[in-house]
C-alpha cells in the first residue's frame, strides 16, 4: 500500500512568491491534515480536512495561507505571499477517520526556503 | 496553552545501551503517542498509550503512560544505529487534535 505522497520534497522562493504544495492521502483516508514543521520543533497543525470539508482551521494564518481538498482526495495548500518566516517543513498526513485510535500516516514532507 | 515538554533535548549513547526519555505536559491527557521521525521523513507512530499506568512494548520500545495521566516515559532497550533520529510524543489538544512536544535528538555511536 503506498503512503502519503507529497511534492515537490523541497522548494526554494524569493520572498513574496507564491508557492504550492501537493498531497495525496492513503487510498481510503477520509481524514486530511496539514502540518507545520520548524526546524528543531514538533508538528503543529495548520488545518484538518474531513472529506472535502474543512473541519478546523483555526491555525491556518488565513491572510496568506489558503488550502482546499476539492474532491475529498489530493489536497493542496498554498502560501500567496511567502514570508522569510514560512522556510519550514510542511507535512501532510492522513487517517481513515477521525478519533483517538485512528493512527495517522504522515508523508515526507515538502521543505520550504524562502530567500 | 498546553506544552509538552520533552527530556533529554538530545542524548549521544553508545551502541547497545539502554535510552530513557520522557514527556511531561501542563494538563491531564487520557492519550499519550510516541513518534520517531528519520531525517527527511515524516514522524511515524511507534507507540500508543490510552489509560493511565498502561505499559506497552513494540519490539526494543517500550512506553508507559504516567500515573499523574501528565507525564509518559519512553525506553528502548540495546540501542543500534537505525534507532538514531527525533522521537516525539504527542497528547490529545481539542477534538481530534493532537500537540506535540519538541523532541528528543538521538545519536548512537558506533
């Protein structure tokens, strides 16, 4: 079974381009999350899918961060403009549902650097 | 908000010895996960823990959700190279939404 796929794994910008970053779930994975990685600090989510529906997005900084999942499956998220303080890891990860015993599956991530 | 501190930041060990880290949060958690995550990868879910005094193992791994339901230790037993990485916990934060702490950095020499 393949996992979490996720492009393009790394990607450098100049500040205040836009940049776009790709996932496709676990076949079967109703769940969907977005996280931000820092260097040298966990996870924190952004925001969480439940088949198309946004279900929270309360991290997402919404003035420049915009993400969608239209069909429920691949998921994009997108930063328009970057800032110097977006060079991160983002991390997509999915489980079949939500609910503390669903494991989630978390792909390798895209790493941004913007100059 | 709620914090998950993790100790040791980082750790060097030699190879065949035993690793103990733990986590402690600022709340009671009735979940406690244990990631690893290589360089370059994604965390992945070595351990989950659902009630308070749970002891669980997989394979070398071995984690127990504290008495207080703040705190959870994680051990691994006859350290080799592969275990080198960043291992986290994470705690339940809201509705279906876990936090996670800051990591403990292991490097194993050879």
């Amino acid at each position: 079974e393949a996992g979490v796929v996720q492009s393009p794994r790394y990607k450098i910008i100049e500040k205040k381009q836009p940049v776009a970053f790709w996932c496709n779930p676990i076949s079967g994975h109703n769940t969907l999350y977005w996280y931000l990685q820092n260097l040298g600090q966990g996870p924190e989510l952004l925001i969480r899918y439940e088949n198309e529906e946004a279900v929270d997005d309360s991290q997402l900084p919404k003035d420049r961060f915009s993400a969608e999942r239209l069909k429920g499956v691949d998921s994009t998220l997108k930063i328009q403009p970057a800032e110097l303080g977006d060079s991160a890891v983002y991390l997509c990860a999915s489980s079949r549902g939500e609910g503390p015993g669903e494991t989630q599956y978390f792909g390798p991530g895209t790493r941004l650097l913007v100059l | 908000g709620q914090q998950l501190n993790q100790s040791p930041q980082s750790m060097f060990i030699q190879e065949g010895e035993d690793v103990s880290m733990n986590c402690t949060s600022s709340s009671i958690f009735n979940t406690w996960l244990w990631y690893k995550q290589d360089p370059g990868e994604g965390p992945v879910l070595l351990i989950a823990l659902y009630k308070a005094g749970e002891l669980t193992s997989n394979g070398r791994l071995t984690a127990q959700f504290g008495i207080t339901r703040k705190d959870s230790f994680l051990n691994i037993s006859a350290s080799i190279p592969s275990d080198v990485g960043i291992y986290f916990c994470a705690g339940p934060s809201g509705t279906y939404k876990y936090i996670f702490g800051t990591g403990t950095r292991l490097k194993v020499l050879a």
